[in-house]
C-alpha cells in the first residue's frame, strides 16, 4: 500500500506542478473563480492517496488496478 501511495505521489507531483503555474496566473489576472477551481483540484491530488480503493484492496493485482479520480481527469 506503501509503495502504491508513492507511485500516486509520483504521478500526481507533476500535476500539481502545472496547477501551480495556472493558479498564479489566475492570482494575477485577479481570477477568484478560477483561483477556486484550480484549489479543488490541487485538494483531489493531494486526497488521491487517501483513495478507500487502496485500503479495500484485497490483492496485489487489486492494488495495481487503483487509479484515485483525480489522477484520471484530464487537464
């Protein structure tokens, strides 16, 4: 479970990477609408690890299938 929480950090870093350069561009355009938008989403990647799907993973194979919501949007 460990290893498979890594492996989402991993994936979603540079995701929140790209929502951080969007987020300050909106700051300096005075966006608050999507300066919200932009939070939400920065809070579903940082949750991803915490997906009920990789608790309730009875298997292996199990864990490898988990792919968190988040990680599945396109931006």
């Amino acid at each position: 479970r460990d290893i498979k929480k890594d492996m989402i950090r991993a994936e979603r870093n540079p995701k929140l990477e790209a929502l951080d350069v969007e987020f300050m561009r909106a700051v300096e355009a005075g966006g608050t609408a999507a300066q919200a938008t932009i939070a939400v989403k920065k809070q579903a990647l940082r949750d991803a690890t915490d997906d009920p799907a990789i608790a309730a993973a009875q298997t292996p194979d199990e864990l490898k299938a988990v792919v968190p919501t988040a990680l599945q949007e396109d931006e």
